[in-house]
C-alpha cells in the first residue's frame, strides 16, 4: 500500500500522495486513517478491507477511553476522557465526596517514612488498591490531564510499600478529578501549529534521595500536545544544574516530534 513508518513511532504510517499526506496509526486492533482527502482515507479503508476485516465506525469521536470532539465552523478540536475519569471516581468511591482545589499538597512531602513498618501495618495496607489507583491516574495524566502529572509521579514512587498519607494523596487526585472531570485540551486550528517548548525544574525535591524534578511541555495550535513531569536520574548538585538537566530532557522530547 505504500505506507512507511515513522522514524518516532513504528505504529505511525505515513504515505505521501501527489498533493495529500495520509496517516494511520494503529493501536492493537484500532485504527485512525487522517487524511485532508475523504476520497483518499476512503481508497486507504477500501485496499485495508480487502485483506482484513474492518468494522466501520465514521468519524472518530471515541478511542482508548479518549474522546474527540470536532467543531468545523471553529477549526477545532477537543480530546478530554469524560467517561474515564467518571469511572475511576466511581471505582474508588468519590462520587459523592467535596471536590479538591489542587491535586496535590504543596506543604506535604511524601517520603518513604511514611511507608508502613509493621506487618500489620503492611498488611492492612495491602487491602488497598494503591496500584490499580495510580494506574488508573496515571492513564488520565498520559492522556488529557497534564495537571496532575506531578501527583502523579511523586505518588508512583510508593507502589511496593505505600502508606495511609500515601492512600490518601491518592484520593484526594481522585477528589480533584471530580472539579475537573468536563474539562479537555482543545487544539485551536486557528492558531499557529509551530511548537514552543517550555522546561522547568525544582530542585532536590525528593526528601528521600534529593533528586529533582523535570517539568517540560510543548505547546501547539493553542494547547499542549506534549509533557512530562519525571525525577532527574542524577542528584543535580545546584538549582541551575537541576534546570539544564530539565532542560536536556525537553530538547530529547522537541528533538523527538521533528520527526
């Protein structure tokens, strides 16, 4: 069919017509087929259909508990995880629980004394669903939920011996999820697409080890479309170090969607 991959990602497939690009990516048994000629995306299914059962879906509006919402008249287009994140709140009993501000406290430091040190303290604690909870917000920082990527990160650090403040940071993610369930990332069609890339970093923010953390996020067309929020593998000896290294991290990532 003539697709080839891209350098970045071996499930993108890209093919260049006389005037129009086509796209495929594929996750699994999904597929989404972009294109700025409908007859094309149509040629695309047709030459897939008869090698492979397809079921036809339309339009994309749902995919990977991400949901996509297109608004011609405006050029735009919003991707948010409603349904998700109303699962998750219900999976762990918040439904009806005050929503939260902020995801995180900024007074709070989570550190590993906070980790059980009795049996019985270890064994009550494995009754709950720590890891399925950070999974399944983590799902939601990956996706369309940049701000809570730092709660996100500071919390998977506990996953083999979490504590009550622990459980319950988690939850008040959770809790904050319910302020913010409704709201998604909307890409501007209108605005420019070239990509502008911002890294910050604290430092010795983890009171455990004293590594730091990386924040960097790419902007486009009016919207993030990139971000990370990870500890620095190295103990940065100074705020400046801790910022170039932040920074090194941010220039792999623009380096990255060049291709």
């Amino acid at each position: 069919m003539g697709f080839k991959p891209i350098k970045a990602d071996s499930c993108v497939y890209t093919r260049d017509d006389t005037e129009q690009r086509c796209v495929v990516c594929l996750y699994v048994d999904d597929r989404l087929i972009a294109s700025r000629d409908q007859d094309l995306i149509a040629s695309v299914k047709a030459q897939i259909a008869e090698k492979f059962k397809i079921k036809e879906l339309g339009q994309a509006g749902y995919i990977l508990g991400i949901e996509i919402d297109y608004n011609m008249e405006d050029r735009t287009l919003e991707i948010c995880q409603r349904a998700y994140t109303e699962a998750v709140i219900k999976k762990f009993g918040q439904e009806h629980a005050n929503h939260s501000l902020i995801p995180l406290d900024t007074i709070v430091d989570l550190t590993k004394s906070d980790e059980p040190k009795t049996d019985d303290d270890k064994a009550e604690m494995k009754l709950k669903p720590y890891r399925s909870l950070i999974g399944s917000i983590m799902y939601l920082a990956c996706g369309t939920s940049p701000d809570i990527s730092v709660a996100v990160a500071k919390l998977s650090r506990f996953l083999e011996n979490p504590g009550e403040n622990h459980w319950n940071a988690g939850i008040k993610v959770v809790k904050y999820l319910l302020k913010t369930k409704n709201t998604g990332i909307l890409y501007d069609g209108a605005s420019s697409s070239e990509r502008v890339a911002y890294s910050d970093a604290d430092w010795a923010g983890n009171r455990d080890d004293r590594r730091s953390v990386s924040g960097m996020m790419v902007m486009m067309c009016g919207a993030p479309g990139v971000w990370r929020s990870t500890f620095q593998k190295a103990v940065a000896l100074s705020s400046t170090e801790a910022e170039y290294m932040a920074l090194s991290e941010c220039v792999k990532e623009v380096v990255w969607m060049h291709y």
